[in-house]
C-alpha cells in the first residue's frame, strides 16, 4: 500500500524525523489560507499523486509546461498554484500516459537548502537484510543515479540481531562529506526512518531529497512510504490512510475477492493459479511474440465466486484481445475450475478467444465439461501449446 507525501511526512515525524512545516488543501482557497497560516517568506505547493516526478512532469492540456511542484511568495499565488492544479491529470514518468488526477496539494514552508541527498530504507532481496541506501545525488532519480555512476551509491546492510548501529550511520555521514552538527543529524534522520521501517512494517522509506540547511540542520523535503500489505492488520491507522482514488480499480476489485492482480500493458489476459506458474505463463506469451495483460494469481482455493470476479476484472480491461486460463489442480479440482470457467463465461459475455490449459485432479472431467459446453473455448495440452493457441487466435481475431 502506498501513501502519499504528507501522510508520509506525519508519520516519519512521529518517530522524530526532521520535516518542514505543511498543510494539506483540497481547494484553492484552503491552499491560499495554508500559505498564511505558514507564515513563511516562500512556500511550495505540491501536487500530492501516488507517483515521482511531479516536479518534471506536465498537466495534460495545461497551457504551460510547469509541472506539479510550484514556489508561491504570497498567499494569492500559493492559491493560483492550487487552482492550476487540483482537478488536473498530472503526467510524470511514473504515471505513463495516463496520468493521475490531483485531488490535493501540499502547502510547505520554503527551505534555505545548500545540499541534496538521497536516502532510503529497504529490504535487500540478496541477503534478506535491511539496507541503508544514500548518495550525495539528492533530488535526481536514484535509478539514473546507480547507471551513470554507481560509485555515488552508498549502502548499508542492518544484521536483524544488532539492528541499526550507530557507527553504520555515521559512516555513512562521513561518505556523504557531511561534518559536525550535520553528520548528528544525519544519524538522527537514519534512525528515525529505521524506527520508522520496522515499527510499521514498511516495504519502503525515501527520502528525497533530504536537504541540508546553511545552518548544518537536515529535513526531509521529500518522502515515500509504502508498506506490506500482508502486516496492515497489525496496523489499522495506516490502512485508514488508504487512498482508493489513486489505486487500479481492476486492483482494488481483485484485492476485495482475494487476488493478487497488477495490471500491465499487454493484449493478453492470463488467470493462473500459483504465483511462479502465472510468471511462467507471461514469460512464455512474451516468447510466442506477444505480451501478458497482467499478473492475476486465483489463488489454490479457487471458488466459482472467485474464478467469475477474475473473468469480470479481466474483461474490463479494454486492451485484452484474449484470455489464456492456465491452472495446475492440486489443491483445487479441474472440473470444479471448469465449472465456474463455463459460468463466468455465460455471465460476462465473453467475447474474446479463450484459451484454457488444465492439468492434476480431475482433469478429464474437467476437459469434458469445458467441451460439452457449447460455449468457443479453445483446450490446451501444456503451456507450450496454449501460448501458442493464444497467440494465434488474438492474431486471427485482429486480422478478422
């Protein structure tokens, strides 16, 4: 789950992170009435999207090409900013082309900024430790960052037994170039955003850029946050944080019957059972020349109900030409598969090739039920051949 900046910034303040002062609008005036709160000589007033790049990024059809971070030295403009903004489509390069709409922006105070760096907090996938991850290229894209120069990226990896240890930050510090009362504060700023990770089962802390004043102080101008969503039980403050506006709705709609779906940019729809056979699955229509739709895992303990939602959500994306069902009846029955593959047919109109590979429990049954149907779908020997049948068909039907 992800969350957006000033939401963010609330919570790395509860464990003692840094933050500039800010306050949320939804409207232009609130926007303006913010500034004058603040108080502040200049403020910035930020588009608040699930997505970076706001402030390289462009509003569709806007006039000007100014992005979604705009500076505001008085209450007026803070509110034209605001105006210029909510209810637009932001477009950044981690949106794509569709952008997000802004439904809220961030009002902050101004800050004397005389360095940018990068931090973040991770799991590091290769050792299964947590990783302290900072450059002194703060407020670039950190992936740009590691491909023109990787000597720049600096990491530490977190044993479980000790945790964070203060020398590991304030080695850090020193890498950084940062002396005296800011490399204090670097190590204050680490192990708030530590605290901050494992108190509430983040899967990400970043911070960037984290600037660092004239004075030598450190603030977080920027922050993300996103966390597992297996732990949220154990947190339900942060599940209220929840922004359903800024989520797939094909998402949102899986989440609700229990399936994991991420949606991508394909013809092909894919439902598998098994998260390793659904990438072995997209792996193999990519190898066949054409691309998967999405990720959709039903889960070993399919129902119908389940089974006719994926068909549902499948059917709502408006660039599926095609549909490969590919499931391994171990846990759940083929015929019991096909049963609700024939019913979810019948009830969504579906009006794309099918192509439908069962193998395990009870799969004669289920092949003679998905045959004696009536309904056109297309049965599949092996993954191989269904890739094959998929592909041929979605191009058939395209040239047809």
């Amino acid at each position: 789950m992800n969350i957006h900046e000033y939401q963010a910034k609330a919570l790395l303040r509860s464990f003692g992170m840094p933050v500039p002062d800010g306050r949320v609008a939804t409207s232009a005036e609130d926007a303006a009435s913010a500034a004058r709160e603040l108080a502040a000589p200049l403020t910035v007033v930020k588009a608040q999207i699930h997505a970076g790049g706001r402030g390289a990024g462009h509003f569709a059809g806007a006039a000007d090409d100014r992005g979604g971070v705009r500076l505001a030295r008085s209450a007026e403009e803070a509110g034209a900013a605001a105006h210029a903004m909510l209810e637009r489509t932001l477009v950044t390069k981690q949106t794509g082309p569709q952008g997000r709409i802004v439904r809220k922006v961030y009002i902050e105070s101004g800050c004397d900024i005389a360095r940018e760096l990068y931090l973040s907090l991770l799991v590091d996938r290769t050792n299964g430790r947590i990783a302290v991850v900072a450059s002194s290229e703060g407020g670039m894209e950190i992936e740009d960052v590691a491909a023109a120069h990787p000597e720049r990226i600096l990491k530490a990896s977190i044993d479980p037994a000790l945790g964070l240890c203060d020398y590991q930050s304030r080695d850090l510090a020193v890498k950084l170039g940062l002396k005296g009362r800011s490399i204090r504060a670097f190590q204050k700023v680490v192990r708030a955003a530590y605290d901050a990770f494992c108190g509430l089962d983040a899967a990400i802390v970043e911070i960037n850029p984290l600037i660092v004043t004239g004075a030598g102080d450190l603030l977080a101008l920027d922050a993300k946050m996103s966390f597992d969503d297996s732990a949220l039980y154990r947190h339900p403050h942060l599940a209220e944080l929840r922004d359903e506006d800024e989520e797939d709705p094909r998402e949102r709609e899986a989440a609700r019957h229990g399936l994991a779906y991420v949606g991508l940019d394909g013809s092909i729809g894919c439902m598998v059972n098994g998260a390793g056979l659904a990438m072995a699955t997209m792996d193999i229509i990519k190898m066949e020349g054409e691309s998967p739709a999405n990720f959709l895992d039903v889960g070993g303990g399919a129902t119908t109900e389940r089974v006719a939602a994926a068909f549902r959500i499948l059917m709502s994306d408006p660039k599926v030409r095609g549909i490969l069902v590919n499931i391994f009846g171990g846990i759940m029955r083929c015929d019991v598969i096909a049963e609700a593959i024939i019913a979810a047919s019948r009830h969504t109109g579906l009006n794309v090739p099918l192509v439908v590979r069962l193998a395990g429990t009870n799969v004669e049954r289920g092949r003679a039920l998905l045959a004696e149907s009536g309904l056109t779908i297309i049965p599949a020997d092996d993954l191989g051949d269904a890739a094959r049948k998929i592909v041929a068909a979605v191009r058939n039907a395209g040239a047809a």
